[in-house]
C-alpha cells in the first residue's frame, strides 16, 4: 500500500472526476468506495476530510457532505431521550446488552427507510453530492460497516459514497483495526490502492 499521504492526494483527484460524481464507468454498479487505511492515521484522515469538505464548500459541482455515524447515534440518543437512560443501562446490563438495544432502537436490523440512520442520510443528503462516511471506529461494535453499506444501498444510488475506514478492505472482507473481521461486503469498490 503506498503512503497514506499520496493516497489522500489520489482519493481528492479521484472525487474530481466528472465520472465518479456522476456514479459512470461502473459497470451499473452503485458508486461505493471504501477508502481503507491504518486506525493510526485516523486524526491525519479526519483533518484531510475536513480540508477537502472546507476547499470545496464553495463548488456546486463538488458538494462533499459528511457524516460522521458516531455523531449521528448519539444526536439520535440525545432527541429521543435516551442517551441517560443507555449510560444507566449500560451499568446495570453490560456494554453487550446496550449494545443490542441501542441497534433495536436505531432500526438496525431492518432492511428498511425506519432505519434511523439510513433515514437521516438520505433526508440530509441533495442530488449531486458526495457521501463521505466517517466514524466507523468510534462505533464499533454498536454499529458495523458491512451493515450499514448493506442498507445504505438499498435507498441511496444517485450520489457515490465513501465509507473511511480504520482497517483494511480488500474487495470482499472489511477488517476493521486491521484485527475484527466484519462480514463481508462485496458492492463497494476499494477507492485507491
């Protein structure tokens, strides 16, 4: 794998693409991409992602929306009144058990828009963005990238989507922190080498 910063460079000329923004050349695949890259360079990826959202702020051709899933839970936790009652619960049942209600209530098991997340992205995301997703580490394992790509995809395919992810994707599996393997996921494509 070259460096991560000739990476970060190829992933900015690659979203430039008139091709990519457009989802064209895929073979009528959906455009999503999977930037993978070691969880030790997390805060060098946070920074381009946000100097590259930043740059092009301002270029209706290259609207960069990002969401960071972490964020996105806890805003969810916080409006519905829950994020006291998960810490208390989490006390008294254990990390898995929040674990699992926290999944029940954002809907994540079903294949559907009453997913709260999903929702969330496609209500906040116009035409002709770029989908940036962010904060798969500070998730896990509450929330699992093959899960929400799965489900992502089913309602979002006019916009390409770049999962950032803290691990390494090798066209099929997902192994997050280069250590958990996820399941797989075979729709994405890697987005640089």
């Amino acid at each position: 794998m070259q460096n991560l910063e000739n990476r970060l460079n190829q992933l900015e000329d690659k979203i430039k693409e008139d091709s990519f923004r457009k989802n064209k050349g895929l073979g009528n695949e959906v455009g999503y991409y999977v930037f993978d890259y070691s969880a030790e360079h997390e805060l060098q990826v946070r920074n381009r992602i946000s100097y590259l959202k930043s740059k092009y702020s301002q270029n209706s051709e290259l609207n960069i929306v990002v969401y960071d899933l972490y964020d996105i839970i806890i805003d969810i936790l916080e409006k519905e009144g829950f994020l006291d009652i998960c810490m208390e619960f989490e006390k008294t049942k254990g990390f898995t058990e929040i674990t699992k209600a926290v999944n029940e209530m954002l809907r994540m098991e079903e294949d559907n828009q009453s997913n709260e997340i999903i929702a969330h992205i496609k209500n906040n995301t116009k035409s002709g963005s770029i989908i940036f997703l962010t904060g798969i580490g500070k998730c896990f394992p509450i929330l699992r990238s093959h899960k929400i790509l799965n489900n992502l995809h089913q309602y979002i395919d006019d916009v390409p989507v770049v999962l950032f992810f803290p691990g390494k994707y090798d066209g099929q599996s997902l192994m997050l922190f280069d250590e958990i393997k996820d399941d797989n996921y075979y729709r994405a494509f890697k987005l640089v080498d």
